[in-house]
C-alpha cells in the first residue's frame, strides 16, 4: 500500500475546485497561497495520520483541513462569508458518496470531526479563518 495522503487531498481538491462560489465568482483552491491568491480562498491540506494496519489489510485515519480565508476592510466583514463558503464545501462532500472507492481495493470514507475560527486584523484588514477538519478513513486490502 502506498501512501495515500496524495490521493486524499486530490479527491477533496476534486470536489472543491471550481465548484464553491461566492458573489458569484469562483473561490480559488489551493495547496499553499501566495501574495497573488485573490481572497476569498479555500486551503486543502492533510495535517496527521494514525495507522492501525492489520497483518492483512492496511487501515489508516488521514486528518484532512480545509481552511476558508476570507479579508475585509477593517470593521466591515465578519464570520459569515466563511460559513456561507464552509457550508458551500460540506454540501460538496456530503452529496457525493460519502465512501469513495479509488480503485485497487482501496476505500476513503470521510467524516468532519471538528472545525474552528481565527481572527486577525493588520490595522487596515480583518482576516477570518474557518478550518473544517474531516477524517478520511483509508482501507485498503492492497
């Protein structure tokens, strides 16, 4: 069995990319922003792994956040913006198959298991962070 955080993150970005809009314009999804990403934008990164592989099948809990980054004039935005895109992104992964098969005996089933808040401000912006947490549950006779 190969590593499969790859193909976590490729299946979520998957469902995510192009398909999450708000003010009517897509929100950009990426592995890592730069200077140049437009806000509002989505981040898709896995952050831990537990195996608990059997002598026979591999068995794994892949922790997969997705952040929503959204920037404001100072006083003139808030935390809605992100739960309207966090709510876009969790109809987007509950209407699929919650369990997916990627072939080769493999199989992820994804459950979001917690999700939080940031706040900043930079004295001319406010920046709202909203990481939703899934794990994906990675089974595998392969």
């Amino acid at each position: 069995m190969n590593d499969t955080s790859k193909n976590v993150r490729a299946y979520i970005y998957g469902l995510l990319d192009g398909n999450v809009t708000h003010d009517a314009s897509a929100v950009p999804v990426v592995a890592k922003p730069t200077d140049l990403t437009d806000y509002p934008y989505i981040v898709v990164q896995s952050s831990n792994f537990a195996d608990d592989s059997l002598k026979d099948r591999f068995y794994g809990v892949h922790e997969v956040e997705i952040q929503v980054h959204t920037k404001f004039p100072l006083n003139f935005g808030g935390q809605d913006d992100c739960d309207d895109i966090s709510n876009s992104i969790l109809n987007l992964i509950r209407t699929r198959n919650a369990t997916s098969n990627f072939g080769n005996d493999t199989m992820f089933a994804f459950k979001q298991t917690t999700q939080r808040y940031l706040n900043d401000d930079d004295g001319q912006f406010d920046y709202y962070t909203k990481s939703l947490f899934f794990d994906a549950d990675v089974i595998s006779n392969s």
